[in-house]
C-alpha cells in the first residue's frame, strides 16, 4: 500500500468520533496536503515544508480563517505520518536476519531513519485578525427553503422548528427531550448552553402539533445533531460554509429580531443572561419573560414559514 493511502488511513482512524461532514472535510484538507508534499522523504516533513504549503494557499486566495483550519489538519497529518514511519521502521528491523554479520549495522540503518518533524511552536498557528473571522448566517431565503425540505420529515422538522424559531444551539437541541415540554402551559423549558437563562419559553401554536407528533424520544449526540443540520442543507440545496451549524439560524435570529422587536425582548427571547450585563437595563428586568416571547412571536419573522 502507497505511503499517503496509508498515512490517510491512520489519520481517518482518529476521526471515528467526528461528524461525516467533518470527516469529508477534514480528509479533503488531509489530501490537499499529501499531493503538495508528494515524492518529498519524511526527512524534509519539517517547518518549511508547512510554510510553504501554507503559502500556496494564501496565493490561491484562500481565507485567513479556513488557513488557519488547514493548519490544525496538516498537524494532525504529521501525527499520522509518524505512526506510518515508526510502523514501517519497526517492519525493517523485524525482516533483519539476526543470523548474518550485517545485522546489527541494518538495526541501526533502520533505527537512524529519519521521519517527520513538526518543528513548529504552540504559537506557529496563522493568526486571524477579528475582521477576518467568518461567522456565517442564514439568509430569509435559505430558512425558508430548509423548512419547506423537511415538511415531510418530522425529526428534522422538530429539531429545525426549534432552532429556527428560538435559536436553540446544537448542545441545546441535543438536551430536549419530552419530559421538558408541558402543553398543556404551551411551553417547553431550555436547558440553555454557554451560561444563559434556563427558562421556560413559550411555545408558537404552528409548531406545536408537529413537537406533539415527534415526540423527542431520541437522544441525539452532537455529531449525529450536526449530520441532521447538513442533510437539511442538502435537501434544500444549500451547501453549507464551514463552521455552518445550527449557530447560522441562532445569528440570523440575533441580528432579525433585534431589528424588529428592539435588542432587550430580543436578548431576553434568545436567552441570554441579562444578569451579567453590564447595562442597568437589562440587569433588573422584572418582566413576565413568557409575556415577552408572546410578544416577540407575534412578529416573528420565521413563525409565518411554519404554517
């Protein structure tokens, strides 16, 4: 078997827990790399051969951001690379006759060669500046043809119902279950991720037949949440960005609903902590919080999809 089949093998094995679309990504990356350092010997894997693999991208016009991604692969590959070499070294030394003369001289040839070296420092990784991150959103457009893809679907369109009308993350939507749902008081309660409100929210009338229906019996991890959130993408014909996720419905929501109902009701609908704000304001709001998500429902820019 070829030296980079080989190399991808061990580096695909420490990707069994990870998500298939981070694994095609992860492997598209992987490979990418391969082809540029090809017919070159372990004994030039070092710094140099990473800078100027990370050069070609940057003069291909790649972003700072999926640089930066590209980087944490080729490290990972170099892991990889050293099994490989240290597996094929190992090899060598068991196929050495120990009866003929030359035997302790071919140990050594065997235990001198040379293998990868990833000569980098903790602090080699390519900076990406504020105004360079990526952080993808959901257009109008985009949610509205992912809610029409899953109408038939009633898993997808359960998680997807709850992430598009109230922002819930990935983890948050891994946490549902349906002893958290009471509709009879038409509200679920969120166990809110990332230090927000856990709270009851109310629940939009449109959804609740297909929340009653599904039933949240299944517990989702969060590889298997994110692989629900691609094929999504993909029956509605969208072909996510990196580091797309459920996050992209959640920013829509944040920069939407601010616009609409003003940013307080918004925070407040979305969970965020307001004990922690710095602004009075938001700090020592009494208010019935389910009057608010009443309030916000009702014009709520994605609840009209859902009927």
């Amino acid at each position: 078997m070829e030296r980079n089949q080989l190399i991808l093998d061990q580096f695909s094995s420490e990707l069994s827990h990870s998500s298939d679309h981070t694994k095609r990504d992860r492997l598209f990356y992987a490979k990418m790399f391969l082809d540029f350092a090809e017919g070159r010997p372990f004994s030039k894997w070092n710094k140099q051969l990473v800078n100027e693999f990370l050069e070609s991208l940057r003069k291909a016009e790649y972003a700072p951001g999926t640089i930066r991604k590209v980087y944490g692969v080729v490290k990972r590959v170099f892991d990889a690379a050293k099994s490989v070499h240290e597996q094929g070294r190992t090899r060598l030394i068991s196929q050495v006759d120990t009866e003929r003369p030359e035997a302790v001289a071919e140990v050594l040839k065997a235990m001198a060669l040379p293998g990868p070296v990833w000569d980098l420092g903790k602090r080699s990784a390519p900076k990406v500046e504020s105004e360079d991150e990526v952080k993808p959103a959901h257009s109008l457009e985009e949610i509205s043809a992912m809610i029409e893809a899953v109408k038939s679907d009633t898993e997808s369109a359960a998680y997807l119902a709850l992430s598009s009308i109230y922002g819930l993350r990935r983890e948050e939507l891994c946490r549902v279950s349906a002893e958290h749902f009471d509709f009879k008081k038409k509200t679920i309660y969120v166990l809110t991720a990332k230090g927000g409100e856990r709270r009851n929210q109310l629940l939009c009338d449109d959804i609740i037949p297909l929340l009653k229906d599904y039933g949240f019996k299944r517990q989702f991890s969060p590889s298997g949440m994110s692989n629900l959130y691609h094929k999504i993408c993909y029956r509605a014909n969208i072909v996510p960005e990196d580091g797309s996720g459920y996050h992209n419905l959640r920013r829509f929501l944040d920069t939407s609903l601010v616009d609409i109902v003003g940013e307080l009701p918004a925070k407040i609908f979305l969970r965020w902590k307001l004990s922690s704000s710095s602004e009075m304001q938001l700090r020592y709001y009494t208010k019935d919080f389910l009057e608010v998500d009443k309030r916000v429902l009702e014009q709520h820019p994605i609840v009209p999809l859902w009927r």
